[in-house]
C-alpha cells in the first residue's frame, strides 16, 4: 500500500516538473526564442542566426537556391514592391510604345498627399513636369510615394485602376501568393489620410513570387535594376529648379560595409518584423545573386541579416560543373561529339563538409538541368548562350 502511494506521489511529481518545463519554454524562455521561422545554419566554417520571418540565397547565374527559409508566406513588404509596380508600368509601356522620355506634368492632389501623408517623399510638387525615366529615379532611389502615385495617374488614369493593373500582373504571371493594394506600398490607412481610394491591408509578397518577379524584370525591364543602383541623380530639367535625388537604401555598397551589393529595394514599416530588402549581390566570381529578407525586426536586423548570410554564401566551396562535365563521359558532353557553348560558367556553390554529387537531365537534347542526388532537389539550370 505505502510502495502504491509512493509511486503514485512519484508520478505526480514528474508530471508537475513536466507541466512546469512546458510553461517555462512556452511563456518564459526569450521573445527570439518563440519566432517559429527563426533558422540557424551551420557548416563548419559559419554558424549564424537568421531573425527574418522569410529569407533567400540564389544564383541568379544558375538559378541555385543556396539557402531557404520559409519562402511561400506572403508577407507585408511596404515599398519594395514598388518594383512590381514599375514591371506592370513598363509592360503597359511596351503595349502602348509609350516612350521613357515622355513628360508628365504633376497631378494636383500630390501637393495634399505629401502634406497629409506621413511617408517618404521624393520631393516633386504639383504642376512641375518630369520624364517617366526621372520617376523611375525617384521611385527606386528616393522610394518616393508621391511619384509612384504621380505616375500611376498619368499612365493608367487614376491610383485605382493601376493597382488593378497590378493584380491583374500578379496573376498573369503566376504570382500566387501576392496581392496589393497599393502601387507605393504604403497600406490602406495611410492612404486613406492622403485622400485616395483603397482597399483596408498591405502589398504582400512571397519571396517564391519575388523570385519570379525579379526574373522577369531582369530579362525584359533592366531600367527598373539600373535605376535601384544609381547613388545621385538630378531629376526635373524642364522645371525652374532641379530636384536632387539620393538613395536612401543604405544596403548599397557605396553606403555599406558590406561590399557587393549593388541594388535593389527596401521597404519598411514602424511594426516589428514589417521590415523588407532584396538585395542583388556580386560576389568575388563574378556571379550575380538575389539574396531577399522579409520580415525583419528593424533596419539593423535586417543588416545584420544581410551579412550574416553573404558571409555564408562567401564560406561555401565552389566548383565549376563545366569542368566536371567536360570530363565525365558518361553523361555524353565529349567535345568531339558534342557543339556546345555555355553562356557562362556554370559554378555551384555548396558547405564545407559535403561533397557534391549530382545528375543531369535530359531536356530537348541538352543537358540543361541538374540535381542533388541525395534529395533529388534540382541544384540549378544549364544558360546557353545564342
């Protein structure tokens, strides 16, 4: 009977202890410690702690995802989709064959906006005159909501229907999980004080959908990229005054320590974790990479974040599969038998304490995409030059 009552008393006490070790993790441990899409990464020569709702590392050469968390969750991203609202823009151009020189004469209300609106400006005022391709500098320089909005009146006849524009964009490319409501980014309340019309939310984006986006603008909108990378312009030639515009995006190598970077766009917000940046990153070999980071904490986190990550990506071993390929004949590329040109080197990137081992696939002929042999995850894609 004691031995009964002991034991009883023995298993109570354990399930107290237990009950209380749930209740220290769960309510006590650190706020950093409950974010469920923190992700640490480790090889042997990094270790580093990624704070990000979302984040990415990719070969934009190769089409490589390095590193990956979380990247199917659309979340708020503020002003860095401004750069889908300048896809849509351009492909209206193109329709149209609206030309980058056209002159637009500023709207009435941007005088009222700026002035009851509590965002980032550019500085343009009502009835001064700009070409589209200053407005491209100051959207993606200065991240100016007044000519984001200024634009988007003059090209599709109101801020209403040009975020319609940009839905309509959003599906036609297979953006799944993004929507806005905005062409600036700034949310439905702020532009509700500025006296446009909107729909109550946020721009979201998935960094999946971001992927595809900055594909598109690479092959067909350079204009969008080469104006993210610009340090100083000065805009407004046909005004009385010329206007200076500075990037205000302090990520880019002339503002950071972080060498290599150079573009693309920020988007930020008061709330915890609304905080956005898209990096395009050139490394030591000469390879372009996309390395994104959605919901930060704040702007040094974001930074932080951002070195952390390039310093992994600057750790990892690389080797160049031309040089593989060129020499394992089983997968039939022998120079003799085989005229082929490589657009550029084909390098991949991977830790420390692995080994790569792949297989290529056979598609129209070519050997154009390849894969990791232990999870037959697709490593990246063959470019062939024209």
């Amino acid at each position: 009977m004691k031995f009964k009552k002991k034991r009883s008393l023995l298993f109570i006490s354990i399930s107290i202890g237990l009950l209380a070790l749930f209740l220290f993790i769960k309510y006590l441990l650190p706020i950093d410690n409950k974010i469920s899409n923190n992700v640490i990464v480790k090889n042997d020569e990094v270790t580093f702690k990624v704070d990000s709702k979302a984040s990415l590392i990719m070969n934009l050469d190769t089409n490589q995802i390095i590193y990956q968390d979380n990247i199917d969750e659309a979340l708020k991203v503020y002003s860095s989709s401004k750069i889908l609202f300048l896809a849509t823009i351009q492909e209206e151009m193109v329709k149209n064959k609206i030309s980058f020189n056209k002159k637009i004469r500023i709207g009435k209300n941007i005088n009222l906006i700026n002035k009851n609106g509590n965002f980032s400006q550019s500085g343009i005022k009502t009835n001064e005159v700009y070409t589209i391709k200053e407005l491209y500098y100051a959207i993606m320089m200065a991240s100016g909501n007044d000519a984001s909005i200024a634009l988007a009146e003059d090209i599709f006849g109101s801020h209403e229907q040009a975020v319609k524009a940009m839905n309509s964009f959003i599906k036609r490319h297979g953006l799944n999980n993004s929507k806005v409501i905005s062409t600036s980014g700034l949310d439905g309340e702020d532009l509700s004080k500025a006296g446009l019309k909107t729909n109550k939310g946020s721009n979201v984006l998935s960094i999946r959908d971001t992927i595809k986006l900055i594909k598109i603008i690479e092959k067909n909108y350079p204009e969008i990229i080469e104006a993210g990378q610009l340090q100083q312009v000065k805009i407004g030639q046909y005004n009385k005054k010329e206007l200076y515009i500075n990037n205000v995006n302090g990520m880019i190598e002339a503002y950071s320590h972080i060498k290599g970077i150079y573009g693309l766009k920020t988007g930020s917000n008061m709330e915890d974790y609304s905080n956005s940046i898209i990096n395009l990153y050139l490394n030591n070999h000469q390879q372009h990479f996309l390395i994104i980071i959605y919901g930060a904490h704040d702007y040094q986190s974001m930074k932080k974040d951002t070195s952390q990550m390039i310093n992994y990506l600057n750790s990892l071993k690389v080797t160049n599969l031309v040089d593989n390929i060129d020499l394992d004949i089983k997968f039939g590329f022998n120079k003799n038998k085989v005229n082929y040109q490589l657009a550029h080197d084909l390098l991949i990137y991977y830790p420390q304490n692995e080994d790569l081992a792949y297989y290529l696939e056979n598609n129209n002929r070519h050997f154009n995409k390849f894969y990791n042999v232990k999870n037959k995850q697709i490593i990246g894609q063959i470019a062939f030059s024209n």
